[in-house]
C-alpha cells in the first residue's frame, strides 16, 4: 500500500513538473501551486513575524558585540603587559581569556539556535493558518490540487496562486486581528 502511495506521489509530482494536466474518469484535474515562503514575506502577519524576529536577533547581536569587545579589550591589555608578566600568571591569564573565548562561542551558538526555533516554531503555527486559506483559495478557483512551490520543479504562471493566497490571508486574518485591537 505505501509503495502504490509513493509511486502514486512520485508520478503526481513528475506530471505536475512537466505541467501536464491529470485525466481522471471526470475530466482533467486543475493543479495549481503556492510558494508558501513567499506567503510567509509578503502577508501583513508574515512580515510582522519577521520584524519581531529581527528585533531579538538585533537585541541578542548587541549585547554580544558588547560582550566581544570587551573581551578584545582584556585580549588587547594582556598582549601589552605579557612580556612583564611573571610565567604561571601569563599562563592563568591566558586560560581565562580562552576560557571566556569559549563561552563566547557557545552565547553565539545559543543565540543562532533561539533564533532558528523562533523562526521555525512561528512558521509551523503561520502554514497551519496557510493551509485553511489554500483550500479556500483552491474551492474559490477550482483547483483539485494545490502544491508547494518549494518543491516543484516548473509550473505555468497562471497556476501560481500565490498572490491570491497572500490576499486571502491578510483579508482573513488582517480583519480577525482588528476585532481584536478594537475590544
């Protein structure tokens, strides 16, 4: 069963590559597409999403080019008076500077990683809301199916459906958040 899903998929997404029409015993099935990444850049909550995300990556980026210049500054310092250091001290001194190098590296790492899932948890609560606006968009035009775009290899123009999605959303969605402000 899942081998004839797999070969059924796999031919679905070789047909819809070379933008064939699918004969079904009812007729020709209309495919279109939707590049769900683009939706998510260009709707009002999408972009908003971005916004707040690049605010705590800027946030985050300050505090560690603070963080790193001062470090600079002790590594700066420690070239200087090296030389009039006595050995066991230039050597404690210079585990601590590694020490607090490391540390640096791992705040870095945290911050990328914050930011990722972030970034990645609002996208998976965003194509939810997307999916409920693809098959009102798909009823609305006729369409049978509708894909990503990410994963399709060529596609007529006018089986993007994109734009329509996107205006869809920010009426739907636009106007929820509104009732909301309002009370």
């Amino acid at each position: 069963m899942k081998i004839g899903r797999l070969v059924l998929r796999s031919s679905l997404i070789m047909v819809l590559g070379l933008g064939i029409w699918i004969p079904s015993a009812a007729g020709q099935q209309k495919i279109g597409y939707v590049s769900v990444s683009h939706v998510f850049e260009s709707t009002n909550e999408g972009k908003a999403i971005l916004k707040r995300l690049k605010s705590e990556h800027m946030t985050k980026q300050k505090e560690l080019d603070q963080r790193m210049k001062a470090f600079q500054e002790k590594a700066k310092q420690f070239q200087q008076q090296s030389a009039m250091l006595k050995d066991d001290v230039r050597k404690e001194r210079i585990q601590v500077l590694s020490k607090e190098e490391q540390q640096l590296q791992a705040l870095f790492m945290q911050y990328q990683n914050d930011i990722n899932k972030k970034k990645s948890d609002a996208l998976g609560k965003f194509e939810q809301k997307v999916m409920g606006i693809v098959q009102i968009v798909a009823k609305r035009e006729g369409l049978d199916y509708i894909l990503r775009q990410e994963v399709l290899l060529f596609g007529p123009d006018k089986m993007d459906m994109t734009n329509q999605v996107i205006r869809e959303y920010d009426k739907r969605h636009s106007a929820k958040s509104g009732k909301k402000k309002g009370k």
